[in-house]
C-alpha cells in the first residue's frame, strides 16, 4: 500500500488590498534604501579590505629556522616549491662550507594554500595578510632565496585607507575603518 | 538668401528641429541619463556603487558615454543564417518610429512653435498614440529575422506583451480627452490649467498609464521579452554594435515619449508656466517644464528596477488583463463622470 500523500493546503492568496500594501511596502524600502544607501563596497584602491592575521597571504622563509627537510616542497600541490643547493659556512669549522638545501618559490603556479606552512615543522614559513602585488613582468614571480626571506612592499596600503566589513543588526554588513584616524 | 540663412531655416523648420534635434538628441541624452540612473539606483538600494572609476566626479555618468562609443565603433556581426534585409532594417525602422511622435507632440501653447500647422494639431493625442503603436511590430520583425530559438521566444513574448499593454496605454491615455471632449493635447493641457490636474482628477488612469508604459518599454516588472537568465537577450540576441544601440535605444526612446504624453496628458504640461510670446517665453521654458516633468516620469519608471522582481509572462498577462484594464475602464468612466458633472 502506497504511504499516504499528505496535501498541503496552499498559502491563501492575499487579496487587492494585501497586493496594492505589498508593492508599497516594497517601494518604501526601496526609497529608504536609495536615501540612505550605506554602502558596504570597497572603493578598492582608496579603501582596501585588511585582513586579519593569519590569512593567507603572500609566503616568507626565515632562513635561520629551516632544518631543509623538504616537507614544504614535497607537499606543495601545485609544484610552486622547489628545494635548491646553497652553500653554507660549515657549523663547526667557519673555514668550510657545505651544501644545505632551501625552498624558493614560484608565483606564478602558487595557490596559496598554505599547506607549506602548515607543515613546517619549525615555523621557518609564515604568511602575510596581504596578496594584492602587481608585477610588471612574469620572471619577477620567481623568487630566488634572498627575496624569498624579505616581505614584499605593499603599495595599496600607502595609497589607501584599511577599512573591515562588521556585523550590524539591521543592515546585516556595514563598512567601518578599520583602525582610528591619526592625528 | 545666404547659404547660412539657408541652413538655419532649414535647422529650424519645425518638424526637423523637434523630431531631430530636439526629438533625436534630447532623447539621447535623456536615454542616456535614463540608463545611468538605472544603474546608479539599482546599486545605490543593492547598497553597491555602480558605474564609478570612469568620473568620479560625475558619479560615473561618463561610463554611459564610453559605453556609447564602444556601440557606435564595434564591428556588427550578421551571422549567416539571419534573413538578411528584415535583419537590418528592423532596427532602423524601429527607432525611427520610436522618435516619430516627437513630430506631433507640441511642447507649448503658442501656435508659431508648433511642430504641425494648427489645422493638423486637431488630432495630435491620436496620431502620437498611433505612431506609438508601430515600433513593437518591428522588435517581433527584427526576433524572427534573427532566425535563433532565444530570438524567436523572446519576439513571441513581446507579441503577448503587446496584447496585453496597448489597449490599457491608448485608453488610459484617452482618459483626459475624455474628459476635455477634444482629442488636440494643446486643448487638454489648456483644460487642466494650474491645479486641475489630471493626476489629481483621475489617479486611476494615471496609475495605468505607469503600467502600460513600463511593460511597453520592458521595464523591470515586465522585462519580460529580453530577459537575461531565460532568453539570452530576447529579440536582439544576434545583434551587435550600432544594431544592438539602436534597438536598446529604442526602448528608452518610447518610455521617453510616453513620458512626454504622460506629462501633457496628466501632469499639467507647461504650467505653471503660460506660454507667452517669443522665443524665450513662447517656447524655451515651457518645453523645459515639459521635458523636466517627463523626465521625472522616465526616472521613476527606471527606478523600478531596482525593487521588483520579473514578472512570469502568464502573471504579467494576468494583471494586465484582469487587474489593469478594469482600472482603465473605471478610469474611462470616472472621466466620463467628471464630463458629465462640467469640471471643464
């Protein structure tokens, strides 16, 4: 036996009345809305979004913590991370050098994902909130090991203003400054 | 006669001043104006910004323009399916037609700037009304030339939509010369003077006149023929270019000829100005009065965009049929009543 069908009843239609208050309800919020937009876009390159710490954002190696274990390189999903040869003056005798492995990377295949972060098991990598660079041509996205350790100039901060998306109760997003106004 | 004085009688013969250069350049830069401030409104209650980085200054307005530019520079593809001759001729004639009523719209009272020679005048409301009936043929011309499914549905729904608007935008447009007993727009501006205003006398007919107006240039509630996520861009899918321009131009340009015919017929036309004599006075501000007023009408209807939803095309049938041509018929009437009780 086939279960029961449960029919349920429709939604009873508003009448003229209930249709002429409707659409003039929706023309108020409308006009409300024109009036007094409060806005929540970013004007992008007068205001920028900052983001918090942790985001992932451009990767930076600190070289003395690297233990060259290759987990970064080994775990980069897209073959961003590659390790390479550097010599290094010997621990014990300053006189000698040896070969230590580092990572460098490509931004041009990088994702940031972050898992290279993730990995290290000594927190030689570490993100920083902002990935919004432009370069003028592709090999400046290869970054050799001295770039690698430096973080990269970020010009939208000179020229713009830092604004945050909070919560509000009856706007739902609202665009506030992210930080107070010097001076 | 000079070769100059030549060209300036020619420039200010009236028909060619209001139907080309009142008529085709003004209703550019008010379709322009029309299309900014849709999409300005439409951010500014969706909380974005819209058009912007173009002039900042200017709110963006110079967006439009590049807009325009890129139109009029791209290359206009005809696909080789298309039927050639209706494929091109379609929009050409669509857009003529859409600026022809200009021609019989007088814009103040004073019989030395009327567009037509007063004995012609005498059935102005009803030569505008019937000119304004001709452009959507060629839309359904230029979707079934286009030889595409997207085209051939979206110029079936503009033929359902003419169905269901036309009768609703000639009769409520018929209300005030109803209630005048002439069928002359100079009349029935003359008849309303400075309070007597037909959106005061008749909101009934006013309120479908909006209607009708709004589904005949497929404004937002019934933006039915072209509409983006069902019909790619309905009749004009195929189009490109100056093509494209002139068909989305039509649009705007109708609206803002039913602004015009809206503004005479129940906003009061050129009061609270009374035309007087000479240029100036006989006929600069009072068509400034006109034209603002039809503006504001066009902006409005613009406006709706940014509050409604689409309409299915069986509910915008419905209204019009069941909701919006009684309200025109007690619109008939109550101008028939206001006849009957002599308020003119």
């Amino acid at each position: 036996m086939p279960p029961k069908v449960a029919v349920k009843p429709l939604p009873k239609r508003g009448g003229l009345l209930a249709g002429v208050s409707d659409n003039l309800a929706a023309l108020m919020i409308g006009i409300k809305y024109f009036l007094n937009p409060k806005r929540f876009s970013i004007y992008y390159p007068k205001e920028y979004p900052e983001l918090r710490k942790g985001y992932r954002g451009f990767i930076i190696l600190n070289k003395q913590k690297c233990i060259s274990c290759a987990a970064c390189a080994r775990i980069c999903p897209s073959a961003a991370m590659k390790m390479i040869r550097v010599p290094v003056p010997h621990p014990k005798e300053p006189e000698k050098t040896v070969m230590k492995q580092f990572p460098v990377i490509n931004y041009q295949r990088c994702i940031f994902c972050g898992y290279c972060v993730d990995i290290c098991p000594t927190e030689a990598l570490y993100h920083v909130n902002y990935h919004d660079i432009v370069y003028e041509n592709l090999a400046e996205m290869f970054w050799d090991l001295d770039t690698f350790q430096k973080e990269p100039e970020y010009p939208t901060a000179e020229e713009g203003i830092p604004v945050r998306l909070m919560i509000h109760e009856e706007y739902g997003l609202l665009k506030v400054p992210a930080r107070e106004k010097q001076g | 006669m000079s070769v100059l004085d030549t060209v300036a009688s020619l420039i200010f013969y009236p028909p060619i001043w209001q139907l080309l250069i009142l008529g085709f350049g003004g209703a550019l830069v008010v379709a322009m104006v029309a299309v900014w401030f849709e999409r300005k409104a439409a951010a500014r209650v969706q909380r974005r910004i819209g058009p912007y980085w173009a002039s900042p200054r200017l709110g963006g307005l110079m967006h439009l323009m590049a807009d325009m530019l890129r139109y009029a520079f791209q290359q206009v593809v005809i696909p080789r399916t298309v039927d050639f001759w209706p494929f091109i001729a379609a929009p050409i004639f669509g857009m003529a037609l859409s600026i022809l009523p200009f021609a019989v719209t007088p814009l103040t009272s004073n019989p030395n700037f009327w567009p037509l020679p007063p004995a012609l005048m005498e059935y102005s409301l009803l030569v505008a009304l019937a000119i304004t009936t001709l452009p959507p043929i060629f839309i359904i011309v230029s979707g079934w030339a286009a030889n595409n499914p997207f085209t051939i549905i979206g110029g079936v729904r503009e033929a359902f939509i003419i169905l269901s608007y036309e009768l609703i935008a000639i009769l409520s447009l018929f209300a005030p010369a109803v209630a005048v007993g002439s069928l002359n727009i100079v009349d029935i501006v003359q008849a309303q003077g400075l309070v007597k205003w037909f959106i005061v006398l008749n909101p009934l007919a006013f309120l479908a006149a909006i209607l009708a107006v709004a589904m005949s240039t497929s404004a937002f509630p019934f933006e039915i023929p072209e509409s983006e996520p069902e019909v790619v861009a309905g009749p004009f899918t195929e189009y490109s270019g100056i093509l494209y321009a002139l068909n989305m131009g039509g649009a705007y340009m109708r609206r803002f000829v039913f602004g015009l015919l809206i503004s005479l017929m129940f906003l009061g036309g050129w009061y609270p100005i009374v035309p007087g004599e000479g240029f100036i006075l006989g006929y600069a501000l009072p068509s400034l009065v006109v034209v603002v007023k039809a503006v504001v009408v066009v902006l409005a209807i613009s406006f709706l965009r940014a509050i409604y939803g689409r309409y299915r095309l069986d509910q915008a049938l419905d209204m019009a049929w069941r909701l919006v041509l009684p309200l025109t018929l007690a619109g008939i009437l109550l101008a028939l009543v206001e006849a009957y009780l002599g308020i003119f």
